[in-house]
C-alpha cells in the first residue's frame, strides 16, 4: 500500500502538490470539504475524498499509508477557524493518523512558528496555532517531518531551496517551490522521526534542488 493523503488538498499549495504528485506518479487522494470542490480535481484525474476538518474527516485516511498536512485558515479568517482548522485540525490529524497505523505525517508549519509574537499582529493567532500543533504532533509519538516554509509568494517555482536564511531572499519561499519539496518528501520515506528527533526542515528559495537539500538530510541524519 501506498497511497499520500492530501489535507487541505484545495489550497494554494495543496493543489499544486496534487497536479506535480499526478504528473510524477505519485498515488495520492485529495481530502477537500465538499463536492462542489471536486471538479478541479476530476479534470486532473485526481482521486479526491470528502473530508472536514470541522466536521467528519474519518472515512479519508482509508488505504492512506502517510498524510500531509497543509491545509491552512487563510489570512482573511478569525481567530476560531485558526484554532478548529490550524490546531485542532492538525491535532485530529496526529489521532487519526496514529488510529490507522499511517506510516508518517508530514506537517506544513511556518518559520514564524518559532517566535509568534514577533509576527505581524494579524498573523500572531495563526504562528501560535503552527506552533501548538508542531509541538502536539513531537509529542504523539508518531513518525514525522515537520516543514517550515519562510513567507509564501506566488512566484514561479525554481525548484531550487535553501535552509540557510543568510542565503535566502528577504527569508521567501514559492508556493511552488515548497510543493515541489513536498513531492520530494512524500517520495523519500525513509525520512523521518519521533518526538523531539524529527527532522525539521525550513524552507527559502535558493540555489539546492530539492534531491540535494533531502540527500544532505541523510547524511546528516
């Protein structure tokens, strides 16, 4: 079995992800909220399940072997979609995840997660959200990776990244470019860990392809 769920599969970067795991033949099933999400989906020819983080998203994570977890409450929201969809969605993922035996959660976070009070004011609930649920998923005991991206741009994607800051561009980061990542990350299963040994990976556009940036993981590692 090998099969990726897709959570927030009908956002920004969760689309992409979806187009460029199709494209490279990666088995993967899109959860998105309801039917009227679908049509995008079926045009690609990819597989989708209906699947709310608000409500009931058991049913998506049958025949799953890993999840990704990138959905996100967007910067037109409140404070209580950032706490059901940002935390407690991420958290029902880590229970759901352990129930069913998933091999591995990859969880999409923020490098603003570190220091939320150093953010924005607007973004402040959200970096909170990121980092209460980076720190529930270390303490689940389940195999992970956790991925930091800088601020998000809709720039075309390079392919190439960096994890130094000092080698970034104003610490930025292409929707593009981190799904492309994921694809990666969701191919190389062998990386991952538990509680507080999991790798961490932030993420600025740069120079490294991605192969390179996972290949210096494992040697490290």
């Amino acid at each position: 079995m090998r099969k990726t769920l897709i959570i927030g599969a009908n956002g920004q970067i969760g689309r992409q992800l979806c187009e460029k795991a199709q494209a490279a033949g990666e088995p993967v099933v899109a959860m998105i909220r309801s039917s009227d999400q679908q049509g995008w989906f079926r045009e690609r020819g990819i597989k989708t399940v209906l699947g709310d983080l608000e409500g009931e998203m058991r049913q998506a994570f049958y025949g799953c072997d890993q999840a990704v977890f990138v959905a996100g409450s967007g910067p037109h929201t409140g404070p209580d979609k950032t706490l059901t969809i940002d935390l407690h969605g991420a958290m029902r993922t880590a229970d759901l995840a352990s129930e069913f035996g998933l091999s591995r959660v990859i969880q999409v976070s923020s490098i603003r997660a570190e220091t939320p009070l150093a953010g924005p004011k607007a973004m402040r609930a959200y970096f909170a959200a990121k980092k209460a649920a980076d720190l529930c998923l270390a303490e689940s005991g389940l195999r992970h990776v956790i991925v930091k991206p800088g601020r998000l741009t809709d720039a075309s994607g390079s392919g190439k990244l960096t994890e130094n800051a000092d080698a970034s561009d104003e610490m930025q980061v292409s929707r593009a470019n981190v799904a492309e990542f994921l694809l990666g990350l969701m191919q190389a299963r062998d990386i991952g860990g538990r509680y507080r040994k999991a790798p961490i990976f932030t993420l600025f556009d740069g120079d490294q392809h991605v192969e390179h940036l996972l290949a210096n993981h494992n040697a490290t590692s």
